[in-house]
C-alpha cells in the first residue's frame, strides 16, 4: 500500500496531463488570441490550469498526484504565452496582405513555423539559466504567480473543488456570447452619440461583454481605472476639442472617423512611447539580470544531474532544437527572412529570453515589459533592414517575423520560468516540465494560425469588433520606418502624453491603452474592477477574503474563456454555408425577436452580481467547513 502511494506521488508525465494540458493550451490559447485581439491584453492560464486539472483529475477520475496536475499547467499556460506573442504582431500581416492584394507572404505554414521557432527557443534558451535563477536564487527572487500556482496546486482538494466555479464562468460565458452574438437577441452593449451646441463630437457608451469584466476584475480597480482615465482623455477632452476647433472638415466627422483618423495615431504614439519607458525604468535590472545570468551560466555545472528533480532536457538535444530552428527559418516557404533576420532573431531572442526569464522573478509575468521589448526589436530591426536595403513589401514582412518570434520567445521565456519554479516548490522534474513546455508550444502554434485565419476571415482585424490594438501599433511603427509616411505630429502628441502620465507617477501603459481604444470598452473593464471593490469591501478575515478574491478570480477566468471560445465558434459559423447563407445568418433571429440594447446593461449588471456571489460563496463555505 505505501509502495502504491509513492508511486502515485511520483506519477507525473502521463498520457492523461498530456491530453489535458494539450487541451487547456489550445482553450486558453484560443480564448486569449480573442481576448488580446479585443483589448490588447491577455490574462495568465496558469492557476486557472491548476485548478481545471485538479477538478477533472482529483474529483472525477479519483487520481491523486500534485505532479501530474503540475505538469497539466505547465502545458496548458505556454498556449496563453505563445498566443500573447502571435496576437500582438502577425494581424499586422492579415492587413498588409489584404492591402497589397498578395496573399503569397502569410499561410497557416508560415504562422505554425514562426510561433514554433519563438516557442521552441524561448523554452531552450531558458534551460541553462535554470539552476542559476530557479535553484541558486531560491528566496531572492519571488516569482510570485509562480508560488501562488504552487499554493493553489498544494491546496489539493480545496483546487479540486473550485474547479466547478471556472467550468460555470466558462458555461454562462458562453451562452450569453450565443445570445448576443450569434442569436442576436440583444446587442453587445450601448452606444450614444453625444453633439449638442456646447458639446460634441464624441460618444460614450458601454461595452457589455463578460470577457471584459473578467479582465476589470482580474487586473484589478486600480488599473481599471488608470485604462478608464486614458479613454476619458481621449473621447471627452481631445476629439471635442477636434470637434470644437478644428476646420469644417474635421468638425463634420463622426465620432469614429474622429477616432480613427487622429485618435488611435495620438494613441498608438502613446502606447509605443509607455512601452519604451517601461523598458527604459527596467534598463538598470535587464543590464543586471544579464551580466548575472552570464555569470552563472559560465559557471554552471555542465553535467547532466541525475537526480529526477534537477535534471534538465540534455544540452546536446538543446543544441540539436536550436540547430533545428534556425534551419526552419530558411524553410518558411513565403516569410523573406534572410542570414541577417536570423542572426538579429538569435542575438536579441536569447537577449531577451535571458531578460524576460530573470525580471518575471521579480516583478512577476503580468508587469514583465514584452510589449516594449518586442517594439524596441522591431524599430532596431526595421532600421537595420532599411540601412541594408531590404526594404519593400519583404522588408516589412521580414520585420515582422522578426517581431513575432522575439515577441514569443520572450513570453514564452518568462512563462517557463515561473513553471519551472512551480515546479521546483513541489518537487517537480525539470526535464519532464520543458517537455511539457515544448508539446505545449506544439499544440498552441498548430492551433493558433486557424485561429488567426477564422477571426480575419469572419470578423477583420482593426475593426471595432477586433482592434488588436497592439498588433496596429507594430504595422505602424513598421510602417513609419519604411516609409517615412506617419502623421508624425500625432504621434509625438501621444508621445508626450505618456511622458506627462509617467512624470506623474501614473503606470503609463495602461493609461495609454485606454487611451488608444474606444472609451467603451474601458468602461466594460471598469465595471469588473467595481465587482472587485465589492468583493473587497467584505468583512472577513484576511485568509477568507484571499479565498473570496481567488473564485472571484476563477469565475472570471471562465468568463473570459467562454466568451473567447464561443467568439471563435461563431466565427466558424460566419464561414460555413448554407441554402446561399451562412450558418450565423440562419442562427441570427433578430428580425423575429430581439431586446434593446439597454436590457444588455441589466444582463451584464446580473452577471457582476453573479460573480460576487461566487465569491461570497467562498465565506459561506469556509464557515460552513468551520
């Protein structure tokens, strides 16, 4: 009997967390490319992973094995990771092909293999730095989602049992997305426009989509508000302004026209501008966090441990993926990328993963600057590529292939390093997790490119539906270096904006997304952050307040992958035919029966209430247990 329970403790790398985790990866992969596309951020899978994996494993099938239910996480957050890298860079390429009418310079191969090669490099580069920053630094450096993953996965059966509370985020998610979008009985939210003699050219509104509130209440009121206090500046200060001083011209436009032909340059230059800073305040702890991995990787232990707990994938098979992934960049049947793309991918990828490795152990992944890493590479890039000759049409899209794999690695590298001190907390096998990060990155890259493809196809990317706000501001700065053709003006004013915002002392990325997305959205996300006030504002004891926010927390988690995934679903339908239709015309009963779109308020007022009693739920457990 005791035999059978060490061997249940040390189940680990099993068909069914390969299955599972492979799953997970490509849900909360898929329900993030949407998320990001949406509102330029994407939410971590990890504890969320966890705590599916226990439910399903603990409570179902009657397993019981912390490391199994590692494992599973392990795989399934590298598909939220690799998506944060793909969103963010290739829609820009979905565009230019639709601009220059060739489809010839993206594919589904093309995407699978960039995605890939940043995966894959991103978990190798990482491996040697393992022992020096997981191992040797133990205690100095937090990695704080990755103790409170190990937290959650040590709680066990509590894990298990909450694993309910995101399935049910996840299902009511879903068929309110159903009912909106694709039956259409009522809209996804309200929109007024506001011209009156004293005050006009604007609008204000209310985005009522689940996903939107589960971000507001997962990242919190205080940057809620700080994205709120940018759409603020931008739809009730700049564009009545526009309205109210510019020509006859622009005071003609409407609301959107104002926005997309001032607005989002104003915004954009802002983002790019918040990017750089926080890389720049970071500049002192990469330089350091170099030097110090160097450091330890010169002097690190090169033989294979044999110890099942610090033994990592060997070098030579690193070198052989390294080796391999390089190949496959000349490989790529339509993606321009020459000797020089690749020595830049190479040098600024394990720059990069080294960086990105070491700072998410101090200020966790959520605060780790990829976007300003992945803008500081495209600018250098594209300059350098514009200095050589290589510019054009293979200029750009050489850019942002370059763009998109170090945007990968660099999220994959920081998401693998807080796996693998996950791991080491509970006495995981390193080796077994960087395979599982690599079926992970499979899975994901496999999936993503249909992803990209569906959502171009049936929705559009840059659409209000679909911003991917940071994906433009990429095609932009491309764009701008190339061709030297931006509304530069607009974009030094959101530049100096940002400067204003970080002067004062106001987290200036957040700020400048708001600032660059319309004002509703913000206001969706706002209304999250609000239920997290109330959630808050409980009276309880600190341990049961932590327990309250944590389903809160997993309720929206679900909320976000059931939109995300019925948003896809959708799509698809959008794409099939029938009868000289398509499926989501046939599904659409509007003209027969449809709400207004105040009653989407009341619906999405209901489901804020829904989440906080899920998380008052957690009190009346705990006492009830007591």
């Amino acid at each position: 009997m005791k035999k059978e329970k060490e061997i249940e403790k040390l189940r680990e790398f099993t068909p069914l967390a390969v299955v599972l985790g492979v799953i997970i990866a490509i849900v909360f992969g898929a329900a993030n490319a949407y998320l990001g596309l949406r509102v330029g951020l994407t939410i971590s899978a990890s504890i969320p992973a966890a705590v599916i994996s226990m439910g399903i494993v603990r409570k179902i099938l009657k397993r019981d094995s912390i490391l199994e239910n590692n494992l599973v996480q392990t795989i399934g957050s590298a598909g939220e990771s690799l998506a944060a890298g793909a969103i963010f860079t290739l829609p820009a390429a979905f565009l230019w092909e639709a601009e220059w009418g060739d489809s010839h310079y993206i594919s589904y191969l093309n995407i699978l293999m960039l995605t890939l090669i940043g995966g894959v490099l991103g978990i190798i580069f990482m491996i040697p730095l393992r022992r020096a920053l997981i191992v040797k630094e133990d205690g100095i450096l937090p990695y704080p989602e990755g103790r409170a993953c190990a937290e959650v996965l040590k709680a066990g059966e509590a894990g298990g049992q909450d694993s309910s509370v995101v399935f049910k985020g996840l299902g009511l998610a879903s068929i309110y997305k159903f009912l909106a979008n694709g039956l259409k009985v009522f809209p996804e939210g309200v929109s007024y426009e506001i011209s009156t003699k004293n005050f006009g050219g604007t609008a204000l509104g209310f985005d009522a989509l689940p996903a939107l509130m589960g971000v507001g209440y997962i990242v919190g009121p205080k940057i809620d508000a700080i994205m709120l206090s940018g759409g603020i500046l931008a739809w009730l200060v700049l564009m009545p302004l526009l309205h109210a001083f510019g020509p006859a011209e622009i005071a003609s436009l409407s609301p959107s026209d104002l926005w997309s032909n001032y607005i989002r340059y104003i915004g954009a230059g802002a983002v790019a501008t918040g990017g750089i800073i926080s890389l720049i305040k970071s500049l002192p702890m990469i330089i350091k966090s170099f030097k110090d991995s160097i450091k330890d990787l010169k002097g690190r232990d090169s033989s294979q441990s044999k110890d099942r707990s610090d033994a990592d994938i060997s070098m030579k098979t690193s070198i052989i993926l390294v080796i391999i992934a390089i190949v496959l960049m000349f490989m790529m049947p339509s993606s321009p990328l020459n000797f020089f793309g690749a020595l830049i991918i190479v040098i600024f990828g394990f720059f990069f993963a080294t960086v990105s490795s070491r700072m998410v152990g101090i200020i966790g992944s959520s605060n780790n600057p990829v976007s300003g890493m992945s803008i500081a590479t495209l600018l250098i890039a594209t300059l350098l590529l514009r200095l050589t000759g290589f510019v054009g049409h293979d200029g750009m899209i050489a850019a942002i292939s370059i763009g998109t794999i170090i945007c990968v690695i660099a999220a994959i590298a920081g998401d693998c390093s807080q796996d693998l001190k996950t791991g080491y907390i509970v006495g995981a096998s390193p080796r077994y997790q960087q395979i599982g990060e690599l079926i992970g990155v499979l899975a994901s890259s496999l999936a993503i490119g249909g992803v990209l493809w569906i959502l171009n196809k049936s929705i559009g990317f840059g659409t209000k539906d679909l911003p991917a706000p940071q994906a433009m501001l990429m095609k932009m700065i491309v764009e701008g270096v190339m061709n030297n053709d931006l509304p530069w003006n607009l974009v030094f004013v959101g530049s100096f904006i940002a400067i204003m915002v970080e002067l004062l002392g106001v987290t200036v990325l957040p700020f400048a997304i708001g600032l660059y997305l319309p004002i509703n959205t913000s206001l969706g996300i706002m209304f999250g952050g609000l239920v997290r006030i109330a959630v808050d504002k409980i009276k309880a004891s600190k341990e049961e307040k932590k327990d309250a926010e944590t389903r809160g927390t997993l309720y929206s988690a679900g909320l976000i992958a059931g939109e995300g995934i019925m948003g896809i679903i959708l799509a698809v339908f959008a794409l099939i035919p029938v009868k000289g239709k398509t499926l989501a015309d046939l599904i659409n009963i509007s003209d027969k029966f449809s709400l207004s779109q105040e009653a989407s308020v009341v619906i999405f007022v209901l489901l804020g209430i829904l989440i906080y009693s899920k998380a008052r739920g957690a009190l009346k457990k705990g006492k009830n247990e007591a």
